[in-house]
C-alpha cells in the first residue's frame, strides 16, 4: 500500500489542512488546499512558476537532446499534447535544465554518426519462463 505525504502548510506549516475543491486551468485540474490554522488557500505543483506541465516540458527537452531541431521538437510537442509550446520556452527549458541534461555538449558530434531516429532507440525483449 502506498504512503501518503503529509500536506502542510506553506505559510504557517501547520499540518490542518483540508481539501477545499479542484482549480480548472489550461491542462487539466489542480487540487486547492485550506489550511485551518492560518486560513490560507493554497495548490502544490510539480514545478513552481511553469505554465506548462511537466511532462510537456520533459518531452520538448528530450526530443532536442535526441538530435530533432528546436522547430522540429517544438512541432512534435505541439502535436503530441496540443499545446502552443514556442521555440523561447523550449529554449529557456533547455538552458534552465542544462545541469540534467548532459547530452547536449557531444549533441553536434553524436549528430553527424546518427540521424536523430537512432539516437534512442527502443527494444522489446521477449523472454520466456522455463
């Protein structure tokens, strides 16, 4: 069974808190907390001050680090979440997530042995039990 985390307080770190409603934005529902102890409305999210999720943003930078151009990883994501991603926030992703994303220094290189199909690629093995 999983753990849950204990939800406090981000102003007075108290641990009253209750669920107060879901918040609609642009991709989906977040979860409002209130916190009975200072009375303050609050959310958490994955990254503090992103528009987008995290998964859009993860999927941009890693279709750049793969070898596709800034315009190609930008379309893909477009396409594939259906968001207005622009080629300035997937720049500012990948200078922002330079730190964890150590592909891009040998990028140039790797390019000219592999197209960017074959940089990662997936297999499937299938195994069978004696």
């Amino acid at each position: 069974m999983a753990r849950k985390e204990k939800v406090t307080c981000p102003e007075c770190s108290s641990a009253r808190i209750v669920k107060k409603g879901r918040r609609k934005n642009k991709f989906g529902q977040v979860q409002r907390y209130k916190c009975k102890s200072c009375g303050r409305s609050f959310s958490f999210k994955e990254l503090k001050g992103k528009v987008y999720p995290a998964k859009v943003i993860m999927e941009a930078v890693s279709l750049f680090n793969r070898g596709y151009s800034m315009s190609e990883a930008v379309r893909r994501t477009r396409k594939r979440f259906k968001a207005m991603v622009s080629k300035s926030a997937v720049d500012s992703w990948i200078k922002e997530f330079s730190n964890i994303c150590t592909y891009w220094r040998i990028r140039g290189k790797a390019l000219k042995l592999f197209p960017p199909e074959e940089v990662i690629y997936k297999r499937t093995f299938f195994h069978q039990i004696p």
